[in-house]
C-alpha cells in the first residue's frame, strides 16, 4: 500500500476522534484563525519503530492542526500520543530525524538549511528540542521556528512561520506551554 493509501486508511479508522490540538481561540496571541486540521491513527505513514508499534496498539491517534495569523504568521501544531513517556521520548528523536519540505509558494526563495538551536525553556514539558529555519518569502526575511518535545506519554510538535520580526521564542514557547497544558 502506498503512504497515501495508509494515511487514507488512517484517516478513516480515527474518524470520530477529537482533535487535540488548540482551538483558534486558545492559541496564545493572535487572534489565530483555524486553517485546516485532521486526526489519522498514530504510524499511518508505515514506521515499525517499536515506539510507532505499541502506539498503534493502543490505537493512539494523531491530531494535527494548521493556522494563520492573518498578515504575521502561520503555525502548524502537532500531537502525538504514545503508550509511555520512554516511546515518547524514543519517537521524539525519529520525528527529528524525518526529512522536512518547505510547502511550495508563489515568492518562496533562499530557503536556508534546518539548523538545531538551543531549546527554549517549555514549561509543563520534560525533554525539549528546537531548529530554526531561515527563507525570503516576498522579498522579506522570513523564518520558522520548530519545537519537538515530550509532555507525559505525547510528542507535541509545533511550528512557527513568518516575517522575521514577527516571529520569537517566547512566542512559540507560549503556544507549546499552552498546548501543553491542554493535553492536561
């Protein structure tokens, strides 16, 4: 089966799951506008990590959100269930280690490389990594910032993107302390 065949299937097998991720309204800043979200069951894309395994067991299932701070940024949340903080640990590191692409726009050029920064303090989170990615998009600097890390048995991944003055640290340290809290 192809990946989008299984993603498809995952798709359909979470149907009637709650997305975890932050309502617009809870998102820190803003205000941010909802841009798409979806829950698919954890390992659609094939891993046979033994993290990826007993996730699936459990049939954990990955939310994932998208939104738009109209004019300043856009931010991608991500969170991922797992049946221990070890495998969420253990699935951190092979989330990191995937290949990631700058989604295609008119006006997108000078993409920088994925570069690893020192980790913001992340309150409510026990292991924290952190890249920075520079870009021009429409003649201005522009920059995304990511976080990968582990509240209790659960990755949260979550991206920051937009014109360069517009986007900091604290900022996206706040979006993940509140995503964090929500997952309780």
């Amino acid at each position: 089966m192809t990946n989008i065949g299984r993603l498809m299937l995952a798709q359909v097998r979470s149907i009637g799951s709650r997305n975890t991720c932050l309502s617009p309204g809870d998102v820190p800043g803003g205000p941010w506008v909802a841009r798409g979200g979806r829950t698919y069951r954890t390992g659609a894309s094939g891993s046979t990590s033994e993290a990826i395994t007993r996730a699936r067991a459990i049939r954990s299932v990955t939310s994932v959100r998208g939104y738009q701070e109209v004019g300043r940024a856009d931010l991608f949340i991500q969170v991922i269930p797992f049946a221990s903080p070890e495998d969420a640990r253990a699935a951190l590191t092979e989330l990191r280690a995937l290949p990631r692409t700058m989604p295609q726009s008119k006006g997108l050029s000078d993409v920088g490389e994925l570069r690893a920064v020192a980790a913001p303090e992340v309150a409510g989170t026990t292991h924290v990594e952190a890249a920075e990615q520079a870009f021009v998009l429409d003649g201005e600097h522009s920059r995304t910032l990511t976080v990968w890390c582990v509240v209790g048995s659960t990755v949260v991944v979550a991206a920051l993107g937009g014109r360069a003055e517009a986007v900091r640290w604290p900022q996206r340290a706040a979006i993940v302390e509140a995503q964090a809290a929500a997952l309780g």
